[in-house]
C-alpha cells in the first residue's frame, strides 16, 4: 500500500459521483443500471453481471506517459476519469466436430468481437465489417489480419487454419454458397478454446453519450518526486455540451502527453476539445491556448533551429468522435 503520492484520480465510482448535471430522469437511469453492476475497488474481478472498471482501460494516466522536470523533480501527469463497464460473456460450448464456418464465428468472438461488436457492426473508432466481402478475398483477409494496420492489431500468433477460419466467417461464405464453410477444422485446431469472452469496450454513459460520472473527466496534476506531494492539480478541457449544461470546467477524456520546458512552461493538447495550452510550471497558471485544426491526440515535441525555439503538435484526432485530419502545427514566438 503506497503512503505517496496521493492518488491523482478518483479510485472508485458510487452512487454518490453520479453525474449531477444529468437531468434528473437521467440520473436515475444512471442509478438503475449501476445498481446491477459490480463495482468497489480498482482491482473488483470481472463477471457476467457486468463490473465497473474504473478509472477506465484508457486512464488515470494512459499512453500519453508523464513529463520529468529533472531540475525540480517534479513530474506532470495528465489522467482520465471514465468508468467503463465489461461483462463477461459464456464462450459458447461448440459441438465435437466444428466447420471453418462455425470455428470462424467462435474465433471472431474471442479475438474480434471487443473492437468490431458482436454482429461486426462495429463502433466508435472500429470500423463495421458487414461489407468487407466486396473488399477482401479469403487471402487478402488472412493476410490483413496477419499484419493490422495502424490501431489494428497483427494476429501472427493464431494459426493459419484459425484465422482462414475467420476469412470464412467474415467473408459471409456461407451466404454466398462456397465449400469452405463446411470443411473440418484439423483436430489440432479443435481444442484451443477459452470459457469466456467480452463484451467489449463500453464506456459507462447516457443515451446520448454523456458520462456517468461527475465532472472532471481530465486532469492534470504535478507531483513533487522528492516529497510525493501534490505541488497543484487543474482540470484540463472543456467540454461545450457540458457548458451548456451549467458546468463550466468539466476537463475531457484526452489521449497524449505533457512536454516541460526549461523555461518554465508545461505544454499540453491530448483534450477532445482541440487545443494547445501552456501552464505555468510551477504554479499551474493556464498561461496560453489555441484552437488546432482537430484534437491532437499526441505529445508536443519541441526544437530549436537557428536559435529559435518551436513546439510542434501531431493533430490527427479521429479518436472519442472527433474529426479526423493529418496536421503538424508548430509554434514559436515572433
Ligand atoms: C483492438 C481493436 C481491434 C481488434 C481486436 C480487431 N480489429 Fe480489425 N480493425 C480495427 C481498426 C481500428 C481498424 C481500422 C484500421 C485502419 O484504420 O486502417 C480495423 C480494420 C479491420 C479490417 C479492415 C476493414 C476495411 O474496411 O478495410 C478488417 C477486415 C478487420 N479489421 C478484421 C478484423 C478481424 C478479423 C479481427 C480479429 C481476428 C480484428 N479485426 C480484430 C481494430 C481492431
């Protein structure tokens, strides 16, 4: 049981952290569904009534990783607040003899299914897989899924026969009458069977997408390393809908990390709301922001040429509905 630091983010969701801005018929909804969740502490096990994983599989810290300030030794953290709800779903008992058809429906589920949906429909950032018949041949299906592509991940490590299993399943041969479908898996592919599968990634929100949770959805807090004291922490983001709603600084879920300066600032985008901001390093003072073309889910890095100093920002946003673009914006001072 670490003494320090404090926790930067809150270790449980209860009824008492239920979004209070909701409106009330909302709220309750909100209460319903929570009541028939498991939830507790950070580390509460799964089940298949559903568990609450908080503070989400995209936070507290994420990806972004922390910045050090090797003259203070301070350390600047940015962190998502988001309760996300997985259940765990009956893999189901398959019979003695499996076809590539029925083989390639299990092996969706269990590699497939948490990104794509259950019925490839797919959400969020996963594309559907309804159509990919008109794009793919069983070859070039295998072989996409063998390598991925940028958030998708390569499956090198299933077998060949799994995953021309899956070509078959995805590829609809069934519906389209060809004789793969009904070819035998080896009986070497027969066992590698798992009891359970996921439900996916569902974050717990309202109807209308709103989160569950009181804000701050995001933040930012600088830690002192030589004591583990907090030295200051700012919500970071603003959400525009939430505004409208009356809660004027609710900080949003972001993706990408902080970059401190020798000069004192601590420059930051990472927030879905599309900006770049600088904060006073040592006090937390929001000093500078602008507007970026989209979010950029990204850590600033920062250069110098000719004795000047510029920070530059990937903005490729796409993530947590935000649009997509492919720009780098650099900053400097005239
Ligand atoms: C971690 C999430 C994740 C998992 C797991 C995953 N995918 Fe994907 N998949 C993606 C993403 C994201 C893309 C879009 C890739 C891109 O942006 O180029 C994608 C794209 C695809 C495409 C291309 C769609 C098109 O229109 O060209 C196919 C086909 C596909 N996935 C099949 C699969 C199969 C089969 C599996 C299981 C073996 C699988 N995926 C598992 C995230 C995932």
């Amino acid at each position: 049981m670490p003494q320090k630091p404090a926790p930067f983010i809150r270790q449980t969701f209860t009824e008492k952290d239920i979004n209070p801005f909701l409106p009330p018929a909302e709220q309750q909804a909100i209460r319903e569904r929570l009541r028939k969740l498991h939830t507790g502490r950070m580390f509460t096990p799964q089940s298949k009534e559903g568990t609450i994983i908080f503070p989400g599989l995209d936070g507290g810290g994420e990806w972004g990783g922390p910045a050090v300030d090797p003259t203070t030794g301070v350390l600047y953290v940015n962190a998502n607040e988001m309760p996300w709800i997985l259940h765990m779903l009956d893999a189901e008992k398959t019979e003695a003899a499996e076809n590539y058809g029925i083989a390639g429906q299990r092996l969706y589920r269990q590699h497939c299914m948490a990104c794509h949906g259950t019925d490839r429909q797919g959400s969020g950032n996963y594309p559907s897989l309804l159509e990919v018949s008109t794009k793919y041949t069983p070859q070039t299906l295998v072989e996409f899924v063998n390598t991925g592509r940028r958030m998708m991940p390569g499956f090198q490590h299933l077998s060949t026969e799994e995953k021309n299993a899956i070509a078959v399943y995805i590829l609809n041969l069934k519906e389209r009458q060809e004789e793969p479908y009904e070819k035998q898996l080896s009986p070497a592919e027969k066992f590698r069977k798992l009891p359970y599968n996921i439900s996916g990634y569902n974050k717990f929100v309202t109807a209308t997408g709103l989160p569950a949770i009181a804000p701050p959805w995001g933040t930012l807090t600088a830690i002192d390393l030589n004591t583990g004291e907090h030295v200051w922490k700012k919500v970071l983001g603003e959400d525009e809908r939430m505004k409208a709603l009356g809660a004027s600084i609710t900080g949003t879920e972001n993706y990408g990390g902080p970059v401190v300066t020798q000069g004192g600032l601590l420059f930051i985008a990472a927030t879905k709301d599309g900006r770049l901001r600088a904060f006073h390093k040592r006090t937390g003072a929001l000093l500078w922001e602008a507007p970026l073309p989209a979010p950029g889910f990204a850590t600033p890095a920062t250069y110098e040429v000719n004795g000047k100093q510029y920070i530059v920002i990937a903005c490729g946003g796409g993530k947590l509905g935000t649009t997509s673009a492919d720009s780098y914006v650099a900053f400097a001072l005239p």
